[in-house]
C-alpha cells in the first residue's frame, strides 16, 4: 500500500490559547499517518524493531497553509513517494472540508540498534534506485 487516510480530531490539549493546532503537534499527527499505513500493510514499528530494525526520521519540511483549531476534524493522506535500499520518503497533506491546511515531506532511514545505517527490510524496500 503506497498512501492512506485517516480522520483526526483537533483536540484540545493539541491547541494554543487562540484555540489553533500547535504547531508541534503536526509532527505527531505525519507520524500517526505513517503508523496506520504500516499498519494497513499489517506491520507495527514494533514488529520491524523486535527484527533490529529501527526508522529515524531524518528530514522534515513542513508547509503551514491555513491554521487548524480544536475540534476540526481533519483527514491525513499519507503518501509513500519513494524507497531505496536504505530509506523511506513520505508526503503528507492535511485537509478540513477538502481544504489544504498543511503539506509536509520527512525522510526515514534505517539504522541498527547502534545507530549505523542499514539496509531497510525487504518487505518495506521499493526498487532500490539510490542510497
């Protein structure tokens, strides 16, 4: 499965005293989308870690493009955009009402319990194009 969606409630421990999304808490909500897409191909980061393999996020971009605030219900599409041996790149766009609120890119890569870079499970590699 290369993308996925799931519905997120703003809650209100997620928000500022103006009522708006922290901006923190995007970071939380990418991560969410990639777990439930791990998840819809019936893995947990759990079950990848218990085989020493371990994703740490390397690179992140964020694009604010309208604020969110408690109690919006938003969607999260979470986009697979490429693999290599040795890492994965996502994209994310946040919708309310079909609206884009925000678009973000982050960059996974595999290393061992050491923290030395390794190549990625062969169940979650795509064609290897790149190191």
């Amino acid at each position: 499965m290369d993308s996925g969606e799931i519905a997120i409630r703003v809650r209100y421990a997620e928000t500022d005293r103006m009522g708006l999304l922290h901006h923190a808490n995007y970071l939380v909500y990418f991560e969410q989308g990639r777990t439930e897409l791990l998840r819809a191909q019936g893995l947990t980061y759990r079950d990848i870690e218990d085989q020493g393999f371990y994703l740490v996020l390397t690179k992140v971009q964020v694009r604010y493009r309208r604020p969110a605030y408690y109690d919006d219900l938003l969607t999260l599409r979470t986009i697979v955009v490429r693999t290599t041996l040795v890492k994965i790149e996502h994209r994310y766009e946040l919708l309310r009402d079909g609206v884009l609120v925000a678009e973000a890119e982050t960059t996974l890569g595999c290393v061992d319990k050491s923290g030395k870079v390794q190549p990625l499970p062969e169940n979650l590699r795509g064609t290897p194009d790149a190191v």
